[in-house]
C-alpha cells in the first residue's frame, strides 16, 4: 500500500492507564489503522515481560520493548541488548547504598526484593503488574539477567547521588518522582524506530509517535509526526507537533482522526 504508515504507541499513559485500562476507542482505533492498511507499533520502556498479554492482542505484531533493547518485528527477533551480571549486581548494590528499592528487568523475568515490606513498593508488583504475575522473580546475586533497571524512590533516596555515579553511562529517566530508570546509553525508543523501518523499508517521514512523558520525546521527535497526549508532561507536549485529547477523552481516536488514518 503506497500511503502506509507506521503509528508507534507508549503504553502507560498513552495507550492504557493503571486501574482504567484501555479507553474503548482506542481499541477501535487501532483495529481501523490496521483495517486501513497502516502498521501500529508498541514502543514502550516496558520489558517484553511486563506488556500484559490483553495490549498486545489489541493487533500490534510488531513490539519495541525496554526503552529500545529489544524490536521484534511479527515474532523475530531483530535486536537484543542485555547488561553484563555482574553490572546489574553492581546496580543493585548501588540502588541500596543510595536508599532505592531495586527493580531489575529483563526480557523475561522481572525481579523484586521479597523482603522489603513497603506497601507501595508490593504494590507495583500486586496491582499494576497483575497480568504477568508468572514473570516474576526474586533478585539473585550473580544469576539477574537484565537489560536495564529502575530504582523505586523512598523518603530516603539520595536521586541526585545516584544521578552522579551513573550519568556517564546510562541515560536516566525520572518517573514523576515515583521511579528513576537507568537506560545504557545508546539505547531509546528512537534508535529502536530506526531498527524497525530498516527492515519494514519505510521512512521516517510515513511514521507518528504517540507518548506522554520525557522518554518519548526521543520518539516523538524522531517521527514525522509526533503526539502528546492531552495528559502529557509540558516538556513532551513541547516537543510534539500536535497535542491531543487526554487518554481516557478519546485521544488516540481523535487524533488519528484527525490526520485521516482512520
């Protein structure tokens, strides 16, 4: 098809929303992208592991995982990145040195702390991951296979500390205060894009990027046609061509709308 276009979607806060889900006409519009003849993407910071299984049969077979460590492309493989054990047993280390509860994640498996009680911290593992239950693992020395990780913030997290030790090396993504991500350098939700339309042959000019945080401003840039959405942070909102309505408002729908992809 010579108009097809290639519509890259975040998932939280973009396309789905902890204790809301998916907003039915989201659901709607992807299935008319796909109808249309157009490709619609998962591009999420996400491990493989932790997209819930309901997101993917929504109709995406092409899925960029762990903020650009892994593209498939309809169940291949086209790039895998993963981090030494002996760095993520570093981090780790690390992430407890500097008061932050650890959260390796890998393709597969992510993994926790059981001993720690804190009930906000159970509760990324009890409520908003309940999909992936299964992929869930307790940290063990020497044998976490990661590719990345995040550091839940506590009252007594030292972020600016942690920032210091790791900015050389990792990209590092604040997640409204809750989270803090280190992503190895090199790796984004944009040189994942530039992996996928190699293969797919399509340009950059014939994709769209939707997001909602600072992670996908590199995405959202690098598209011909970048989104925010309506519940979007200033800086991604800046970033974007276009901002549409807030996730549960019928954003997605409406803005595909509104470039006539559906």
């Amino acid at each position: 098809m010579g108009n097809r276009k290639v519509i890259f979607f975040d998932i939280d806060e973009t396309i789905f929303r902890a204790n809301y889900g998916v907003c039915a006409s989201t659901k709607i519009a992807i299935r008319e992208l796909i109808a249309n003849g157009h490709i619609p993407v998962i591009n999420t910071g996400r491990a493989r592991c932790m997209i819930f299984p309901s997101l993917i049969n929504l109709g995406f077979k092409d899925i960029l995982s762990g903020a650009g460590s892994l593209v498939e492309h309809e169940n291949e493989v086209l790039y895998k990145h993963d981090l030494p054990l002996s760095e993520i047993d570093e981090m780790v280390d690390s992430f407890y040195e500097f008061g932050f509860y650890p959260i390796p994640e890998g393709h597969e498996k992510l993994y926790y702390d059981p001993s720690i009680t804190d009930e906000k911290y159970l509760y990324l593992f009890d409520k908003l991951y309940y999909e992936v239950k299964d992929s869930m693992f307790p940290i063990e020395k020497g044998n976490t296979h990661a590719m990345k990780a995040c550091g839940f913030i506590t009252k007594d997290s030292d972020i600016l500390g942690l920032k210091k030790k790791y900015s050389d090396k990792y990209d590092i993504c604040d997640h409204h205060g809750k989270l803090l991500e280190l992503i190895p350098k090199g790796l984004s939700k944009q040189s994942a894009m530039k992996v996928l339309l190699k293969r797919l042959n399509i340009g950059r000019e014939d994709t769209y990027a939707f997001g909602d945080s600072d992670n996908d401003i590199p995405m959202i840039e690098y598209a011909g046609v970048g989104v925010a959405m309506g519940n979007a942070c200033e800086i991604c909102k800046n970033a974007s061509d276009y901002v549409t309505n807030d996730l549960a408002d019928d954003g997605v729908y409406k803005a595909l709308m509104h470039f006539g992809l559906i």
